[in-house]
C-alpha cells in the first residue's frame, strides 16, 4: 500500500501520474524511428557505457528494458540496442576485447577471444585497420578517401543486417 498526497492509504501501485500518461501519450503518436531517436537521446544522456560505446554487459537488455519500461515500447528499446551495437565506434570497442560494463558503468564480464574475433572481421575495423597502416601523404587525396570510407560506411550499415542478427543474438538473448 501506498500514501496518497493527504496521508491515505492507497492499493495504487506505481500508476503512472498524469504528467507520465501525457509524455507516453506523445511519445506513442510519433513514428518509430523518431521514438526510437528519443529513447537513444535518453540512454546515451544518463549511461556514461552507451556515450562511450563500451562493451555491454551480457544480459544488459534486460536491464535496459526494466529501467525504461512502461515508459517505452520494448520492441523499440532492442531496435535501439541493435542500431547501438552496429555503430562502427562500439564494433571497434568490442574488437580491442576486455570489459564488459553493466548500465552504472561497473565491470561485468569479458569479451571472449571469440567475440573480438568476430569484431575485428567486421567491415568497419578491417576497414579502420588498412586505413591505419597506409602511409598518409596527399591531404587532399586522404580527405576524398575519408569521405568514401564514410560513404561506405553509411552503405555498409544498412546492409550488416546479418551482424545485427549476431550482435542481438549473442549479447542480449
């Protein structure tokens, strides 16, 4: 039982306020990308691990999905996982191997030989590491090779669907 605002016993419990059924009311008219904008807005505010694309915890999407539900479609908590851990930044994290890290930043597990194996055959690293060992001498040829590299990059995402698969798979089931 709870206290209502004069002292009262109430077998309310944890009924959302009108100011939280309004925001999800809102939220919930908008489009699934733009929610799930939101919800990335939001994660990567508050969890210091998603703003610096450490390697998650396994079993974080549980975690996740505790901490922003009702206020959160679930479906579009693990849209945003997946979008999150295809990001090239937090593949390359993955590929250097380590810690895993829990939502308040604490250390919980490693990443296995296995799982940076996988990370440093992703595109992007495989990318990042030929980029690295070429000598650089023509600024203006490295900037057109720049913007190729992002140009791939950006194509590549759309069509790593089968690393997704992966990355969903074997970290948040």
């Amino acid at each position: 039982m709870s206290k209502d605002n004069k002292g009262n016993k109430s077998n309310k419990v944890n009924q959302p306020t009108s100011m939280e059924s309004a925001f999800q009311s809102a939220v919930k008219s908008l489009s699934k990308k733009k929610q799930t904008e939101i919800i990335a807005d939001y994660v990567y505010s508050k969890y210091d691990v998603f703003r610096k694309f450490k390697p998650l915890a396994l079993g974080i999407d549980e975690d996740l999905l505790k901490e922003l539900s009702p206020q959160y479609e679930p479906e579009l908590v693990v849209r945003f996982l997946a979008i999150h851990c295809r990001k090239p930044r937090y593949i390359k994290n993955l590929s250097r191997g380590g810690k895993r890290f829990n939502l308040k930043g604490s250390f919980k597990g490693e990443v296995t030989e296995q799982e940076q194996q996988h990370a440093l055959n992703h595109p992007f690293v495989k990318q990042a590491n030929e980029n690295n060992t070429k000598p650089s001498v023509n600024t203006d040829t490295n900037n057109i090779k720049l913007n190729e590299v992002e140009k791939s990059q950006q194509t590549q995402e759309s069509q790593e669907l089968d690393h997704v698969k992966y990355c969903f798979m074997n970290e948040f089931l």
